[in-house]
C-alpha cells in the first residue's frame, strides 16, 4: 500500500471510530471524544466537521462547563436513514422499519396460512412495501433489507434448508435484490434474534450468551467473545433438532424425538387441541391461563420443563454467563417461568448453573426482525466512513 493509500486508510478508521464514538455515547463534546478515542483535538475537529457534512453527526445545546466556554455537544443522527427488518416465522409474517438505532418507526404482521414460498414470497414482498411507504423522508432513505428465516442459510443468503416451511435452496437474497434493488441480508432467524438481544436487549454487557428464538421451532443464536458464532458452514444453533427421545415421534427434519417437537409454539398447540378438542392459536391458549384454566396452566408448566431441559443441556455444553428466552413464546413467561428456570437449577452441573443468568427477552418477537435490519445498519454505517 502506498503512503498515500495508508494515510486514507488510517483516516477512515479514524473517521469510524470518532462516529462509533458518537454513536454510541451521545451526547459528547469534541474534547470528549478527543479523550475518549486518543485523538487529537484537531483531527477529531475535522472528521466531525466531515460526519456532520454527511448528516451523521449534528450539534445540540452547549453542554456543563469545566471552567471556561460550555462546549458544543454532539448527537448522532439517528433519523438520517432507515432501515426494513422482516422475520419470515412458519405462521406468520412481520416486518418493522427502523431508524438507525432501531427505534421501531413502524410494525406490520399478518398470518400465514400457506407455506409455499411463491406465496409467502409475495406476501413478504407486499409487507416491505408497505413499511417502505412508511418512511419518512430523510438523507439516505431506506438503506436495507434484512430478512431472518428459520432454517439453515448459507453466506451468499441461499435458504439452503427451513424444515418447518418445506424450502429447500431458495435462492432469497438474489431475488430480493433483484426486485428491491437495495442492499438485502438474508440470516437464520435465532441468529438475528441474538444480534438484536445483544445490540438493543438484555445481551448489551455479556460477552458469551445464547438467545433461545422459541417459535414454531426452536433454535438458537450463540455470542462467543462478543461475535456472532456459525460454524464452519454458518450452520451452528440449530439445537431443536437435538435427539431428546430416541424413539420419539418424527420430526419434519427427518430425524426422530427433536426437542422443539417437546418444547416449541408447535408442542403447545398440538397438545392444546388435543387437551381441549379444538384447534386454538397460540393467543388462546394464552388467554387460557391469563383467565386461569389451570388446563393451559399445566400444559406451560410442562412445556416450561421441556425448555428447561434442553437449555440446561446447552449451559452445560457452553458455558455462557447469560441465557435469553425470545421470540412469540415470551408471552407465556407467566406460566413458563418458574418451571423452566427450576429444570435448569435441578440439570444444569451446579459449577455452570452458579455462573450463568437465565432471562426472557424485553423485546418479544421484535428482538429478531430488530437483529436482522441492524446487519443493515452496520454495513451502511461501515461504508459511510470510507
């Protein structure tokens, strides 16, 4: 690399860190970001000069003094762009638009009741839409769309396998920029759904954690040293096809006795209609237990053991400080909670269970639509620097 080649170079990792900065812990002063990233005032002076030239940066009332003139205090611009976060879950579909700190400028869900791809493709196609309509106007407008699917995605955002809809190689990202013509992120679902826990949820200080997504199937997101772990192929977390039961009923994997057949949104509502000789929805059976059918009751605080069970095997395993329970199942924390947590005391090895924090998510199913649209967020927020 040339000096002139280096020099551009160590500006824009300068200008990166003096907006991750700014970012993250506004509102500064120039002094205080001079202090807090170790450049000198001159060259913190001039990117930010070229970060609110951008609109990523502006200027806010003068904040205390230390003695002398109250210096001018800076902001990041959240609202300079947005980005569209879908999460494409086996019975339903649900988008949000955010800002660039995933604020949630709009939400949009409808169900699914078919689960061939030409028609949830459509369908999903409708909703960005819709949510793109949404926006309001701004320098950069929409930057982004990320797409989180359960199943097994590979790095070039091919579907290579969802079990629970029936796709096999789907080739999502290409088709959607192709219609959109926008920067696409296609990411298994449980992965985004530990992106968003760990950016805007409970993961925000723990550096090993894993984000249990409890839908209609389980999986997993794992955070090893602060990053996203995926394996060799990018295929790690898909722990509700673990064996629990080895003569157990088939799974739509092709293997027999999966936990999620035992512990998901899909256990709960097999079991629901068969213990109340109806079909009911999730939201039922909620409404259930909320009006105390100690029916519903029970069958939580089985499923609650189920969960247990399986996230009690994983903290042996892995060893994480902190555990988090996502995804539409949070709404059952009520009924879920002291049996879950009680299987995880009685199975996890005590040296693990004293050392690990087991949650359930603030940010409900929006934690993994949030996760997804943050990749988005990243990338633009990466290149601006340049």
């Amino acid at each position: 690399m040339s000096v002139t080649g280096d020099q551009r170079f160590i500006k824009q990792m300068n200008k990166q860190i003096v907006l991750q900065t700014i970012r993250k812990e506004a509102p500064l002063s120039r002094a205080q970001v001079s202090l807090t990233t170790g450049l000198n005032k001159g060259t913190v002076s001039s990117l930010v000069a070229e970060l609110i030239a951008d609109n990523l940066v502006y200027e806010v009332g003068p904040g205390e003094s230390s003695g002398g003139r109250r210096p001018v205090m800076l902001m990041f611009q959240n609202k300079a762009a947005y980005a569209i976060g879908i999460n494409i879950a086996v019975n339903y579909l649900s988008g949000v638009l955010t800002d660039l700190v995933g604020n949630v400028i709009e939400k949009v869900e409808w169900s699914l009741h078919v689960k061939e791809f030409d028609h949830v493709n459509q369908q999903m196609v409708q909703l960005i839409e819709q949510l793109m309509k949404a926006a309001p106007p701004s320098t950069y407008g929409i930057i982004g769309i990320g797409v989180a699917v359960p199943g097994i995605v590979n790095e070039e955002g091919d579907v290579l396998f969802a079990p629970n809809l029936n796709w096999r190689e789907i080739p999502l990202k290409k088709q959607l920029e192709e219609h959109f013509q926008l920067p696409i992120a296609v990411e298994n679902e449980a992965n985004a759904g530990a992106l968003g826990e760990k950016v805007f949820g409970k993961g925000k200080e723990s550096e090993n954690m894993i984000f249990f997504s409890i839908g209609i199937g389980i999986g997993s997101g794992i955070i090893f040293g602060n990053s996203l772990y995926r394996g060799k192929g990018g295929y790690s977390g898909e722990v509700g096809h673990m064996s629990i039961e080895t003569n157990g009923p088939l799974c739509t994997c092709g293997n027999k006795g999966c936990w999620e057949l035992f512990a998901s949104e899909k256990a709960v509502l097999q079991q629901g209609e068969a213990l109340y000789e109806e079909v009911l929805t999730l939201d039922d059976l909620f409404e259930k237990a909320r009006k105390g059918e100690q029916t519903a009751i029970d069958l939580f605080q089985k499923i609650g053991v189920y969960l247990g069970t399986g996230i009690a095997n994983m903290i042996n395993a892995l060893n994480p400080e902190l555990v988090v329970v996502g995804n539409r199942m949070v709404k059952g924390r009520p009924w879920l909670e002291h049996s879950l947590k009680q299987t995880v005391a009685d199975r996890a090895l005590s040296f693990h269970a004293e050392q690990v924090l087991v949650e359930f998510s603030d940010l409900n199913e929006n934690g993994i639509s949030l996760g997804v649209s943050y990749l988005l967020i990243d990338s633009f927020l990466e290149k601006k620097h340049e």
